[in-house]
C-alpha cells in the first residue's frame, strides 16, 4: 500500500532545515555544502598518494553505503576522491547523510580524515 503524497516521510527521516544542516556541518572537519535549491548537498574530496589507494577507500565507501543502504556520489581522480551525501527521499540533506559522512570519515586514513581539498 502506497502512504497518501501528504503523509510524514518514512523512517529514514525528514530534510533538515538550514540553519540545523549548517549548526551539524561544523563537526564534520572538511565538509561543505555544494550545489544550491533541489542539488543541495554535503561534500568532501579526499586526497591519497596513489590511485590504489583512492580506489581502495572508493570501494570502501561503497561497502559501508551499501550496508547502510544509502549511496552517495562520488568522483573519482587519480588521487582524489569527493564523496556528495544527499537524501533524494527527503529532498534534501538529512541526519542520514551527516551520520554517513561521519562514518566516510572513520574509514580515511587519521591523516586523511580531515584533509579536504578546497
């Protein structure tokens, strides 16, 4: 049974407004907000020494995206990997997106972590 178009959002949770993205954005060292209306998201680029490595942590945010069943997109460069969270569901960024930033965050290197490239 599909809910009716006004029911509240499902479990996985509501767009947060501004003001709340922006007060949880500050304790996630290296995240931005891109895009801008409808493509609002969080982002960080992630630098490595080598294309293994980038490939290496790629493949580890998809395994953690997929366990979590949110998937974020990403860009791969030969040294560089920028991963964008935002809840297509909610149409907006929500507390889904910055626990999963979070958790990219655990999976880079400690030296890593919160090296983002502006």
């Amino acid at each position: 049974m599909t809910p009716p178009a006004d029911a509240p959002k499902s479990a996985k949770g509501q767009a947060l407004s501004g003001p709340q993205v922006i007060a949880r954005l500050a304790s996630l060292e290296g995240w931005k907000l891109w895009g801008d209306g409808d493509t609002l998201a969080i982002e960080k680029t992630f630098r490595f020494d080598s294309y293994l490595q980038t490939i290496a942590f790629a493949n580890a945010v998809a395994f953690m995206a997929e366990q979590q069943d949110h998937h974020p997109d990403m860009l791969l460069t030969y040294r560089h990997c920028s991963v964008r969270w935002r809840s297509h569901d909610v149409g907006g960024i929500s507390p889904r997106d910055l626990r999963c930033a979070a958790l990219v965050d655990a999976l880079a290197a400690p030296e890593q972590a919160g090296s983002a490239i502006d």
